[in-house]
C-alpha cells in the first residue's frame, strides 16, 4: 500500500496511491482509518511531506563504497565501523516531494546530495531483537541528505551542514510493501545518472539498527531512519535538479536554488 500525504482543494489528508490517482483516507495510517468517496487525479495534488517524525535518526558511513571515497578524500584509510551508530537530524530541514532546497547566500560551492532508503516506524517498540525487530517497521520512503561539505569540515558538529532550512527533502509518499533484497537506488542531475546502487547492500542493515537503537531509545509510530548512501555527489548549484529513484517506492525530485537576500 502507498500513503500519500497530500493537499486538495484546500484540504490536506492522507491518501492512498492507486496508479494515477489518490484516494482520500478518513484517519492516518498509524491509527483507525477508511476509504473515503473522494479521488483525485495524482497529478492535480500538491504532494505534502508524507510525515514530520518525532524523532528523526539518521545512519552515517553505511556503505563500503561512500566510506572508501570519504577516506580517500580525507588520505586516510578506511574505518569501517564494527556496531551500528546512530545521529540525528533536525525536522526544519525537512521539505516535499518537488519542493526547492535552497542553497544559503553564506554557502560555498560544495553542496551534495545524498540518496537514501528511510525506514518508517510503524508502532511502539523498546529492546527488539533481530527475530522481531522488523515488526516495528511501516513502511519506506525516500530521504536526500543534502550537505554543505566547507562547513562540514570547518564546524565541529553538523548544525549547519546538515540541518540547514530544506536541506532534507523526503518523500513523496510511504511505501509498505517492498522487496529489500531487489531494490536499487539511481540518482540523476539534470536527467544524467551520477550514482546507482543495490539499496540493501549496507554494511549494517536494517535489523542491526533496530536492534542497537531500542537498547537506548523507545521508538514511535512516525519516527524515520535514514539508513545512509554509497557513492559520492558532484557539486550541485542553483538550477540543477536531483532526483533519487528507489525501487518499488518511486522518485523524490528536488530543485536547488539560491537563497535570496
């Protein structure tokens, strides 16, 4: 099944994903809902964020390939990690589906994308297991880790870099059925591929982190997980456009833009 948060007509519901068109829902997936009588073409609706998680996790270095990159960058070898570890994002930075990141006046040229699986917590969960740890998971979605590498260098925490105003698209919609092992994630700019991967070929998967994160903290319907990227990002300016394809969940496109002042 595939929620979609959207708005028409002035009212903003969640909806259910039916080919071409969306089927309005009385109550949210996490709760009591129904199909309602009223549908829209996709087309005609404006795609809103699928959620705002109350907590919002997020994975770094999950990919062999990106953590190689990142060392060659910095001419250091390569820490592969041996235990899942776990960050955070701030919920400002998040925007939708076709909404524009806006790259700060202050920024350098170094702004990157990076495309990720999100996992969505479905219910209330606290020291999983890997028997049972999926149980908790909703659904999927898709998350663009935008950056700002100078300040990432120059700070010595990701406040900005990572956190800045639109600096997180994710969406467009919650996807709850998928085939982890077969899915691949293909990121173009401006229509030319820059990146492809298998989508599950992390180095810590999903259960490992569910796992380790409910030894500390009580996870709830509508958290999210970014669960990382491999590859490395061009430089991205105003004008261009990302779009990050994820099998079986669909396309998060985005357009960069200046800040104006």
């Amino acid at each position: 099944m595939r929620w979609l948060k959207f708005t028409a007509a002035g009212k903003t519901s969640w909806g259910i994903v039916e080919g071409e068109r969306v089927i309005a829902v009385e109550g949210d997936p996490f709760g009591e809902w129904q199909r309602g009588t009223q549908s829209h073409a996709l087309k005609d609706v404006k795609i809103e964020l699928p959620l705002i998680p109350r907590t919002f996790y997020c994975v770094g270095l999950n990919y062999l390939k990106h953590l190689k990159e990142a060392a060659d960058k910095a001419g250091t070898a390569p820490n592969v990690p041996d235990r899942p570890e776990i960050g955070y994002r701030a919920q400002n930075a998040l925007i939708a589906h076709d909404e524009d990141v806006v790259i700060p006046a202050s920024a350098t040229e170094k702004i990157h994308y990076e495309g990720e699986l999100v996992v969505v917590i479905g219910k209330k969960a606290k020291h999983l297991i890997e028997a049972n740890a999926m149980d908790c998971v909703f659904g999927y979605t898709i998350g663009n880790d935008v950056s700002e590498r100078t300040w990432q260098k120059a700070d010595r925490s990701l406040w900005r870099s990572k956190n800045a105003d639109t600096f997180k698209p994710m969406g467009p919609w919650i996807e709850t059925d998928v085939d982890l092992d077969r899915m691949e994630t293909v990121i173009r700019v401006n229509g030319k591929e820059t990146g492809r991967f298998r989508t599950n070929d992390m180095i810590f998967g999903i259960v490992p982190f569910l796992v380790e994160l409910t030894k500390y903290f009580t996870l709830s319907p509508g958290d999210v997980i970014w669960m990382g990227t491999d590859g490395a990002s061009p430089d991205l300016k105003a004008g261009d456009v990302v779009d990050i394809d994820i099998t079986g969940i669909g396309t998060l496109r985005n357009r960069f833009v200046k800040e104006k002042v």
